[in-house]
C-alpha cells in the first residue's frame, strides 16, 4: 500500500467519500454532510469556485479576441471535443481537451468529458424532466435490459427533494408520462411555439407541446437566497457560469452548501485509481489517489464509497479495482460490469417556417425551449421499433442579414434590421435499448498519464435507432405540416453516439445480482458500503434528459446510506 | 513617417498624387502600425482601408474606425488554415492587380463609384476550384462580422445587452427595433 501508516490512516480517514463533484457528486456531498457524515469529496479536476473563476462570465462579444471562435490550431488538435455545441471560447476551458485524457474507439463515440469541480454541471443544458412509470417499466414491458427495481412513486418524493433546492421552471401540464414537479414560475413559449402547442392539442389526443422544464431560478425562494443564489437574468451564456448562480450547477449550489456543514473535505487534482476492497472485511475500505499533477498515491479511507466519477469513468474505476475477491472489477461476479451501455439518439432534426404570426417576435432571452414529451408507444406498442423519442421544439423569428453591396448601401443594408418567418427547429431525444454488444471495458495495453488503463468504448447505433430517425421525421414532418409549416425540411447528423452526453449504464440497477450489479438503492449488490448514482447506475435511458433522475436517485441513495450506517449495517 | 515615404510604401506612384484620397495627408508616423507578427505595416494600412471601403465612415463610425482591420488580422492569423491565410496575403496583390487592368488604377486611387464596382465585380467571382477563398467575398464576410459585432454597433443599432433579465414570447414587432421584411 501506498503511504501508509497508522497516523496517516487516521488522518486519511473519513467517514465517506464521494468519487466526483459533478451534478450527483456534488448533490452526493451535500446530503451527506447535512446528515453530519464527514465526507472527502475527490476531484480529478482542478477546482472551479463559484464566481472567482468564471473568467469569461461577463465578457461582451466584442471582448473576446476572436468573438468566441476557437482558433484553428486548438479545433485541430480537438476533434472531438470540438464537435460539442458549447465547446467555444467563451468555455473551452471547462472541457477536457482530447489529448488530456484519451481513450480508445473501438467504434466511434465522442466523449465529452468535464474535469474540474462541478464536472460538466457547470457546462449541462439544464433541462430536467421528470421520468414516469413508462419509462421505469419500459424494459420489463419490452423485455429488454432488466426490469428496473423501482418505480415512479420510490423516486417521486426525491424529485421534490431536488427540485425544491435545484429551483426548478415549469409548467403544471398535468401529464402521466411527464410528471409535474415542484415549479417555479414557467418561462413563456414563444408566440409561434403557443401556436404549434394550439395546433398539436386540436389534431392529436395523446400529443402535447409544454415548455421544457429547466434547472434556472425564475422565481427566487428563501432556499436559493440562503444558497447566495438569485433569479435568472436570462443571460443565456450559462456554459461560462453564472455570477447569479441563476442555474443550477454544483459549484453554485450543492458545493459551497456542503462545504458551509463543515463536514467536507473538498480534494480537487486528485485521480482514482480504485477502489481498496479488504479481503477480510469483505467491504472496500477506502480508495487509491493518484495526486494528477505529482502522481503520488495516497490511500483514504472511510465507511462508505459514492462513485460519481460519470457514467464512464464510474465504470473504468470499477472495472480498474481488482482484487482476489473481485478479479474481473468490483461487484462484478455476473461479468457484466461495463456492458449494456446506452444513450440517447440525438441524430435527428426537423427544421420548418412559418410566415403567421408576424406581428410578433420575441423580447430578452429564454434559457429554455419548448418541449414534446415520448408520445410513440406509450400506452400501447403502435410501431415496428421499441420506445420513443421526447423531442426539443424552438421556434423564433428568423433575422434577414441583407448583405448586398458595398460601401454606404451595404452599411445601410446591415442596419436595416429586418425579420423574417419564424424558424422553427426540432430535434429528437431518442430513447436507446441497452445491450450486451454496447460496452466498455479496459485496454489491455495502453494506459494514461497516471498509469491507468485507457477505457475502450464500444457502442453503436442498432436499427431500432435508425427506424426510430424515420418515425421522428415523418411524425415531425406531418405535424409541421399540420401546423402549416413551409419548408419543412429533415436533417439526420450522423453523429457518434457519445455526442449526446448523456451516455449511462455499465453499472446497472436491478432486483438479481446475477443480472444487474447494483440494488433497488444504489448498492454494489456484493459490496453493500459502494454507491453508484451517476449515469452509469441506469438500467434505461428513457427520452428525459438524465440529470435530475441522477440528483434524485443520490438523495435517495444517501438517505438510505446513513440510515444503514445509524444501524451499524454499514 | 512622412507623406512621400508613405506614399511609397503604399505603392502610389507620383503621378498618381493628385487623386490621393485625403486621408494621407492626415496620417501621421504612428498611422503605419508595427508588424503584427502576421500582417506587416503596410498590409495593415492595406486592409484597414479596403475595409473602410467596404463599410465606410458615414454619419456613424465605420468598420475602420470600429478596429475591423485589426479583428480581422487576428482572425484569420488565429482562426484559419494555412492556405486561407497564404490566399489572403496573396489577395490584396491580386485585388491590385484586377484594380489595375480593369480601371487602369491600383484600388486606393479609383473613385469610390470604380472601387465599388471592382469588388462588387469580384464578389460575384465563383471561387475557382483550386482556391479555397474568394479573397474579397472572405474579407467582406469578415468586414460584416466585425463590424456588427463591434461594441458600437451592438450598443447602438443591435440593443444588445449583456443581462437582459426578462424574456417576452410574444412581443409587438412595432415595439422592436426590427421591421418586417
């Protein structure tokens, strides 16, 4: 072992530890330290204080050298992390660069990676619908993955839970298959949007147009003010983070808020390379960190492990932490740690016009869109593939950049401001069938600057996905029309998975250790003192944005974590 | 610098000097900048004024004024290719040259009825299959970006705010600064 000895084991010594400070890490953290649990939170990344170190948060356009392009050089050296939306100027600094981190593709899958305190929090589309009992029974209904070992009403109180802290915008739409949840006040459909939302529930019973629900304080409560946060300014550049701490992240939240306990130790820089599993004890007492920037080890200890590290690297650490007991990764007696990865299918895009309405436009910023919750096999299986797709919806007025001429013309052109039909974008969330074929799992060879194995992915679209694209276009397409939309017109990306950032599983929930490697709370069903409760704890992936069902699923996990521990089980 | 080494350095002939446009006279040492480490002097005399011609200084400031010149230098010296960049630097010597032949003229001389139609001329050129840019369609794209997004123009014409605390889905267009196509 690494450092050791006995002084430096008490010092090492907590009574839990959370691997990760992202959006479950974080929330890991702060319901741990509530409860009075000495926590050491790990960080692989730097750290990223609330406000101090959003370098870019209030610059103007005209402030940024190159108006928030990236130079060539760092798109070369990038290619994959440059294919993310929000992988510009303004933010580039919060990615992982490509070669910082890299891993093997044994099919294509684009990784986009956070690694700083507050992870991809900082970074995330803040969008958080809530999953139904559809999508909870969805695998048993299908039969595909395993059933999931819980249902809508064993997550729901944890929903509000979150909810009520994160500060959450929505609507009461009173629909099954979108439960609602603790709102604050929504934000406002645009006209055209309100439009299409009259034209969908005239035409289609089972089909609704809502405003998305989004993790922004429209409406600040004494809970937010006491977290320092204030309302949304509708600042829209959220990938920089917010001085008002408007969204959620877990730098402005769960962080600092576990850190007021006193009951955290907030570690950035430090690596996990596994998990220490006590072959007497038969429990992991602790995990093994390899300080990123000089490479020693050290060992800390503690009662209970939350791995959050995200879905990938919660599955290399457990794949990477062998022992006699455990020689194929902890908890993995079933073989099947790393396998039934999934994801969502973002592939798709509907876009349209529509020349009504044109006595409005819109005025400020929205920091959400509307919204269409899964409407295709819901209640009934109506097609030829499983599942659905939840889908985005934006429509705004289209600006007219006349560009003509040169000279004084051409100037007067630029300042004409003039709009034209309103735009209207659509795009698929697609939910994925979980399978065996779709892993990771640990390169044999090549390892990364801390001597850890590469992970190698290996996940890849099935025709489900592909029938799923041309259901989407031609349901999109027909309510578009229905609508009377102009020049509707479809676009299929073709992008790796990966790109969705929303990859889960490897780790998956379910009642049978020997088809699932965690319980109905989270547990390694043969190591009871791990905790999964980021992405790769899904058994499915449902078409709802995965970060608050993460949120919820860790409170959940640690409140039963230190019920255990009062009882000596843990 | 004075006006005859800077004529030079411009390239005008004397015979030239009576149609100087103005603005020589005007310029003093510090007018000609330092070499940027990827535009010399001259070349950034040369696109400060072509993007003065592009969008020129009226009742409101212009893109040379606005500091296009120098956006532009810093774009494409960071934010593209070597061969854009090699067919930019090459393109003001071309843009010259067309100047030349077509009006008889290098482009700062010409009239600014002439000029305008050169590089509307230009523009309208297909891009020939071996270069990557049309060097004056590239420039004007650049011109346009960095003039609307230039503080002046965003403060000014674009209401542009950094927190705009409120957001209206359907709000009167007459009570916007747009007007309908």
């Amino acid at each position: 072992m690494a450092n050791i000895n006995a002084k430096a084991v008490v010092e090492n010594t907590y009574d839990a530890i959370v691997i990760g400070s992202g959006i479950s890490g974080g929330w890991a953290a702060k319901e741990l330290t509530e409860k009075g649990i000495r926590t050491l939170v790990l960080e692989r990344g730097r750290d990223v204080k609330h406000i101090v170190d959003y370098p870019t948060t209030n610059l103007n356009p005209w402030e940024m050298e190159h108006r928030g392009q990236l130079p060539h050089k760092v798109i070369k050296e990038n290619p994959i992390v440059s294919k993310c939306y929000a992988f510009h100027e303004d933010a580039a600094h919060f990615f992982v660069k490509d070669k910082e981190h890299p891993y093997v593709q044994e099919k294509p899958f684009d990784w986009i990676k956070g690694y700083q305190v507050g992870g991809k929090s900082l970074l995330w589309a803040r969008q958080v619908q809530r999953w139904s009992d559809f999508d909870f029974e969805g695998p048993v209904k299908d039969n595909f993955a395993v059933d999931w070992p819980i249902r809508y009403k064993d997550i729901a109180p944890w929903y509000s839970h979150v909810e009520k802290f994160a500060g959450i915008s929505g609507n009461k739409d009173g629909l099954e298959e979108l439960p609602d949840g603790e709102f604050l006040p929504p934000y406002e459909l645009t006209k055209a949007e309100l439009y299409f939302k009259d034209q969908v529930a005239d035409k289609y019973e089972d089909r609704h147009v809502i405003v998305a629900r989004c993790a922004h304080i429209s409406k600040q409560q004494p809970i937010h003010a006491e977290q320092g946060r204030a309302q949304c300014q509708n600042r829209t550049i959220c990938q920089r983070g917010c001085p008002y701490g408007g969204y959620f992240s877990s730098n402005s939240s769960t962080i600092p808020w576990a850190q007021k306990t006193g009951n955290m130790t907030l570690k950035p820089d430090s690596v996990v390379e596994s998990l220490i599993y006590d072959e007497e004890k038969q429990k992991v007492t602790g995990v093994r960190v390899i300080d990123s920037i000089t490479k020693e080890k050290t060992d800390y200890f503690a009662r209970i492990v939350f791995v959050n590290a995200s879905a990938i690297n919660t599955n290399l650490i457990l794949l990477n932490s062998k022992s006699e007991r455990f020689p194929n990764g902890l908890g993995n007696d079933n073989g099947l740690l790393g396998k039934y990865v999934a994801f969502h299918n973002y592939r798709a895009k509907v876009r349209a016009e529509y020349n009504g309405l044109l006595d409005f436009t819109t005025d400020g910023k929205s920091p959400t869109s509307g919204y269409i919750p899964r409407f295709r096999n819901v209640r009934k299986q109506e097609t030829d593939f499983l599942r659905g797709y939840a889908s985005g919806l934006s429509a705004n007025r289209s600006k007219v950049n006349n560009s003509e001429g040169i000279g004084t013309s051409l100037k007067e052109n630029l300042l004409d401001l003039k709009l034209g039909p309103w735009r209207i974008g659509s795009h698929m969330m697609g939910e994925t069938i979980p399978k065996e074929s779709n892993f990771v799992s640990l390169d044999e060879t090549k390892k990364d600057d801390w001597g850890i194995p590469l992970i190698n992915i290996s996940v890849d679209y099935d025709e489900n996905d592909e029938k799923m694209i041309q259901d989407y276009f031609e349901q999109i397409t027909e309510m578009f029309e229905n609508a009377g939309f102009t020049n509707i017109t479809t676009h299929d990306s073709k992008q790796a998975p990966g790109l969705d950032i929303h990859e889960m599983g490897g780790v998956r929930m379910g009642k049978d250790p020997e088809t699932s490697l965690l319980n109905e709370w989270n547990q390694l069903h043969t190591c009871k003192n791990v905790f999964v409760t980021d992405g790769a704890c899904m058994t499915s992936t449902g078409t709802q944005n995965p970060s608050l069902t993460y949120m919820a699923l860790t409170a959940r996990a640690v409140d039963f974590a230190v019920k255990e521990m009062e009882k000596g089980n843990l | 610098m004075n006006r005859r080494n800077l004529i030079k350095t411009l390239g005008i002939s004397a015979v030239g000097l009576a149609t100087v446009p103005f603005w020589i006279d005007s310029w003093t040492a510090e007018d000609l900048p330092e070499d940027d480490g990827f535009l010399t002097g001259n070349q950034q005399l040369q696109l400060s004024e072509l993007v003065n011609i592009i969008i020129p200084k009226t009742n409101t400031p212009g893109a040379k004024e606005l500091g296009v010149g120098k956006f532009i230098s810093v774009m494409v010296r960071d934010c593209y290719n070597e061969e854009v960049k090699a067919e930019f630097l090459s393109g003001f010597g071309e843009l010259n040259a067309f100047s030349e032949d077509f009006y008889g003229n290098s482009l700062i001389k010409l009239t600014e009825a002439e000029r305008n139609d050169v590089l509307c001329t230009l523009e309208s050129y297909e891009t020939p299959p071996e270069k990557k840019i049309n060097f004056v369609a590239f420039v004007k794209g650049l011109t346009i970006a960095g003039f609307m997004s230039s503080q002046y123009v965003m403060e000014n014409h674009l209401n542009y705010e950094l927190v705009p605390a409120r957001f209206h889905g359907s709000f009167p267009v007459t009570q916007s600064i747009y007007t309908n196509v």
